[in-house]
C-alpha cells in the first residue's frame, strides 16, 4: 500500500506543481513578466500596505513622477484601507497577492480562488470602488488549478527583475547596483514594501526604499520611467511587432542574434546611453581609394575612423512606429544630433578615439544625410560593393517599414552609399561645452 501511494504521490506532484512553474517560471506562457523593449519599466510591490514603510515609498514615487503597481495581501487592506486609498488616489494601480501570504502549492483551487483571491478583490472593491483584476500569487507559485481557472478573471503578473531585496543583509549598495545592472527596457522589477511574511527579513524594506532612490537617479538619467502594469500590457500587446507576420518576427529575431553577436566580436559601442540608436567602432579606413569629403579632407588607406552602427532593435520599433520613411528619416536624424556631440567629446579627451580621422559609414537609409554635414559617395564598383547591396537589401526587406514593397517598387533608389565626415567638420557643427555635455546627459 506504501509502494502504490508513493508511486501515485510523484505524477500527483509533477501535474500539480511542477508543471504550471516550468509552463508560467521557465516558459512564460500564460503570465506577463515582461513589457516591450522600450524606456519603460514597472516597477511592483508585494506584501503590503504597511504604514511603517508604504508611506515613504508613495512619497519617494510622487518626488520622482514614477507609477507604480502594487500586490496587497487581502488581511492587510482590511486593517489598512487608508494606505490602500491613498496608493489608489496617487494614481498607482491595486492588485491582489491573496488574502494571507500562502502558497498556492498547498491549498486547493477553489479555496485559492475564493478564500484568497476573490476575498482579496472583494475588499479592494469596497474600499476603492473598482474590482482589481491583476493578480501575482505569492512566491510567483500556481498550482494546475489556478493556471486553468485564474486567468479566465484575472491577469496573472510575475517578473523579469528580481533583486532579492526581502533580505536585508543584500545592503542598500548592492541592492542599488543590482536594479541598475539588471533594469532593461520593459523591466518588471520585483520588490516589497513589507517585511512581516515568511522568509522576509523586518527590516528589509528600508533597505529597499535606499537603494531605490538611489537607483531612480541613474535610471531617470538614462531616460527610464516608470509605468502601472495595465499601462505596460497595453502597450506590449498593441506593439506593431506583434502584428507582423510569424516568419517575419523570426527573421527579425535572428537578425538581433546576428547583430549582438556582431557587436560583440568586433567591439561596436554605444556612445551615449541615453541616445544608443547610433553606435560606433574604430576601424582602418582599408580601400585602397581616398575618400574625399566636402571641406577638403579625406579619408585614406590606414586612417583611424569611427565607423557608425544602428541598433537594429532600435531601427526596428522606429520602423514600425513611424507612418513613412520621411517619419523615420526625422527620428533617426534627431538620433544622430545627440549623439555625435559625444563622438567628438570621446575623440577630443578619449586616448583610444585620439587617431579619429572622423565618421564613416556605408548604408541604403542616406536620404537627407547630407544636412548632418556628411559627404555622400557611391561605393566603388566591385565585388564588395555587389555583397554589400546584397546584404543592404536584405536588411531593408527585414527592418524598414516599407519592407518588400519598397524593393519592388524603388529597387533603383536602394543603392548603397558611403558617408564620411572629417573630424574637423565635426568639431565645427557639433562642438559642445562642458556645461551643455552635462546638460544633454
């Protein structure tokens, strides 16, 4: 009888528990844990309200213009629905972490659904008037039931960014450091503004509160914000990239592979981060014929040059975003006028840009370049010039909004282009002070 019940405990175990986490944990099908790659995050609170440290915290996003979601246990609301009201009234969002802080894994669905959930939107409703129905089970545990029967009500939220903050010997230091490494477009960041629940150091979250505002500073200097989760799910799944066909987006993403592989090897870097669509790497100028530009200068075999790159991924989201090819053609030239001010800061005090000649650049999206104060020649004939446009085209059919049609229709105007622009010339439009360098982040 031991032996049957032993036998039965383990697919019991494996169907209840362990296959909603490798589905939801490792899969990410059925939850959100991730918004599209964009400049903004969410940030999530779990385990409160509690007066000793949601206040603070409601004052620290207020200071900063940040929103944010928050994942109230149900017992909690109940003995504090002023702090529920107020994080409602400050414009964050409400959702429900269960009544008490259970795991899933050890309670039937019915009673998670009734006497955890649904008890928790129930109280959250009387107290706010509106049923909240964005829901993160403690520990991020399901078991099968709730995966069937919760996400016909509720969307079910878990995270991309998970800085173990509930222990409080992480520190304020390493806490900041860690928001800071691991926070990418889209984030959704995991942290607690309570510390009274199981495995939870009491004092935690004032650690938490530190290091958070210290970490706000550097990710406000690089252009994040902070946003409700309905707020990032709107806009994930509104994203134009998830309209496209699914070979396209394929295609797409295999082209990001090659590209951050490509960046890797031949150490292409972005400039500035709060501007990264343009990215450079030193090279030799190697054509055996001189590049001449505009102002007399040019470019011959052995020149030091700043070659630019695009961010594809960035290229991408632009392309779908903008209308027309004049659209794009305007963010990518505001693009480049916050960023080569910083090349020529980097060439001017940088030991390694010190050789910089200037810019250089092959690409079929030149039209309108020359205002930039680039030089626009064709390539030379030849085979590097035919695999070079072979390899354009392709580029183009992937990423421009356009796509295939632009091929068809305007083949002849798809040819590839060389820029350059003279370290001199550079300096003459784009020279900054170091007030304005500061100011422009």
């Amino acid at each position: 009888m031991q032996n049957l019940i032993n036998i039965l405990i383990f697919p019991f175990v494996t169907i209840y528990m362990l296959v909603p986490y490798f589905i939801t944990r490792i899969f990410g099908y059925g939850v959100f844990s991730k918004g599209v790659k964009s400049k903004q995050i969410a940030f999530t609170f779990d385990d409160g309200p509690d007066p000793r440290y949601t206040p603070e915290l409601l004052e620290l996003l207020k200071e900063n213009n940040m929103k944010a979601t928050f994942f109230v246990l149900g017992s909690k609301a109940e003995k504090y629905p002023e702090l529920i009201r107020r994080i409602y009234d400050e414009g964050h969002q409400i959702g429900i972490h269960n009544y008490t802080h259970k795991s899933n894994w050890i309670m039937t669905p019915w009673k998670v659904k009734r006497m955890q959930v649904e008890r928790t939107a129930d109280i959250v409703e009387q107290i706010i008037g509106e049923r909240p129905i964005y829901y993160r089970p403690p520990w991020g545990i399901l078991n099968i039931g709730d995966f069937i029967s919760l996400r016909k009500d509720y969307r079910i939220i878990l995270w991309s960014v998970m800085p173990r903050d509930w222990n409080q010997k992480v520190g304020v230091e390493k806490l900041k450091r860690r928001l800071i490494k691991n926070i990418k477009p889209g984030s959704i960041i995991l942290l607690h503004d309570s510390g009274d629940t199981l495995g939870a150091d009491e004092g935690a979250p004032r650690n938490m509160l530190d290091g958070l505002a210290l970490a706000i500073e550097n990710l406000k200097s690089r252009g994040y914000t902070s946003v409700r989760i309905d707020h990032l799910m709107d806009r994930t799944y509104n994203n134009p990239f998830n309209k496209l066909r699914w070979s396209k987006r394929l295609l797409i993403k295999l082209w990001f592979a090659w590209d951050a592989l490509f960046c890797k090897l031949f150490r292409v870097r972005v400039v500035n981060e709060k501007y990264p669509f343009i990215k450079v790497r030193l090279r030799k100028y190697t054509s055996s014929k001189p590049l001449a530009l505009s102002d007399g200068e040019m470019f011959v075999k052995g020149d030091t040059v700043a070659e630019l790159h695009f961010d594809n991924k960035m290229l991408v989201r632009m392309s779908l975003e903008s209308k027309n090819s004049t659209r794009l053609a305007t963010q990518m030239v505001r693009q480049a006028q916050h960023t080569f001010p910083r090349i020529l800061h980097k060439i001017e005090v940088d030991p390694k840009y010190r050789n910089v000649k200037g810019l250089y650049g092959i690409t079929m999206i030149n039209r309108g370049v020359e205002h930039l104060g680039f030089t626009v020649t064709d390539l030379p004939k030849g085979l590097f010039a035919s695999m070079t446009q072979i390899y354009l085209k392709i580029l183009m059919s992937v990423l421009h909004p356009d796509g295939n049609d632009r091929l068809k229709t305007r083949s002849d105007m798809l040819v590839p282009k060389t820029l350059g622009m003279s370290h001199k010339h550079l300096a003459e439009l784009y020279s900054l002070s170091k007030t304005d360098m500061i100011k422009e982040g």
